[in-house]
C-alpha cells in the first residue's frame, strides 16, 4: 500500500496536485480539510464542533481530527494507497498517524514537501477565495493560517527528514512542473510495490 504524504503551508497546490495524483495512480485522495467542510456544510455534531476553528485559520484539536481521519481510513480499508493531504499538522498527528499505520502492517511511503513563498501564497489564496467562496480565503485568516503553519506544521519536516522519507519540490513552478515531480517519486513508489509482490 502507498501511503503519501503531501505536505506545504496552505495555498500550496496539495488539492490541486493530490486530485491530479488520485487519478493517475488510482489513490484515495484523503484531504481533512474538505471532510470538515463536508462535516459543516451538513451541520452534523462534529461540523458544529469544528466551524469556529475553520473559520479562525486555527487548527482543530486533535482528537476531533483523528475521529475523522480513523473514519476514512475505516472507510477506504481497500484502498490500493492514499494521499494524505493537509494531515498530519502536528508532531503528536505524525505520531498517530504513524501508529494507525502500523496497526495495519503499513507505513508512510514518501512525505512531499511543497515549497512557495508567502507572497506567492497571499496571491492564490485571495484568489482562490473569491474563485471558491471558502470561508477562510479571507486576507486576515490567511495570514493566521501561514502563521499557524508556520508554529505548529513545520517542524513535521524535521520528524520525517529523521525517518528518511523527505523530498522537498520547488511549488512554484506550473502545475505540470509540479506534477511531473511528484509522479517521478511516485512512479517509483508503484515499481516497489510491484517488486514487492513478486
Ligand atoms: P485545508 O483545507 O487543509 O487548508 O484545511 C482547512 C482548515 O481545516 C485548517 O485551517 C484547519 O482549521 C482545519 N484542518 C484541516 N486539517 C487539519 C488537521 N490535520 N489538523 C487540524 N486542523 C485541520
């Protein structure tokens, strides 16, 4: 099974590039953040619980996001792998994530770090809310969110450096560019795999 992290401050190109992937490679797009908007737009128990924090730029706490995420999991038990975008966001997530991982005799294949600039970020999320009307495209909310990336998000590049599972992509470039990228880390992901099987 590949499991893929996708990681980058927000405004990256995760969404763009982890739907892109899911359908080239045939993986599961896992993206917390649009199953907690999912949550909010159906006004469930869990979407009341989550709103303000979405809204703030802030992160939810943890145990509200791992019920998420376990239930994904749960719910793509047969997937041939997934790309976990936007998750983890803190060292205790990786942590977890890592044990939820391990209970089903996997681990995190590769952990793909999307590096832009703040400027370049402030540009496409205002963009992006006026394009998509989310709820935390906002100027004053972007700038907390690049902060709040900053503080707790970051230091998960140390945590999977030490594991040897680091690779940093220049998301500058175009989509393409970007993708081309990803799919060489990618295409040999699924080679191993194969060889695995054999
Ligand atoms: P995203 O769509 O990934 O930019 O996430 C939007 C918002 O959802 C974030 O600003 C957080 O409020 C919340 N969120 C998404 N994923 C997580 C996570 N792994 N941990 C905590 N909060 C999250």
């Amino acid at each position: 099974m590949i499991n893929l992290i996708l990681f980058g401050p927000p405004g990256s190109g995760k969404g763009t590039q982890s739907e892109l992937l899911a359908k080239k490679y045939g993986l599961v797009h896992l993206s917390t953040g649009d199953v907690l908007r999912r949550e909010i737009e159906n006004k469930s128990k869990i979407g009341k619980q989550v709103k303000d924090y979405l809204k703030n730029g802030h992160l939810v706490p943890d145990d509200l996001v791992l019920e998420v995420l376990n239930n994904e999991i749960h719910n793509n038990g047969k997937a041939k792998g997934i790309i976990f975008d936007g998750f983890p966001r803190t060292v205790h997530q990786a942590e977890k994530l890592r044990g939820i991982l391990e209970h089903e005799n996997v681990s995190v294949s590769a952990f793909i770090a999307l590096e832009a600039d703040d400027e370049e970020l402030l540009n496409r999320l205002l963009l992006r809310g006026i394009r998509e009307n989310r709820i935390d495209d906002t100027a004053s909310t972007i700038k907390n969110r690049i902060e709040v990336y900053k503080e707790k998000t970051l230091p998960l590049k140390e945590f999977y450096k030490d594991r040897l599972k680091y690779t940093s992509i220049d998301g500058m470039q175009s989509i393409e560019e970007v993708f081309d990228d990803i799919s060489e880390i990618l295409n040999i992901l699924v080679s191993d795999e194969r060889l695995a099987e054999i």
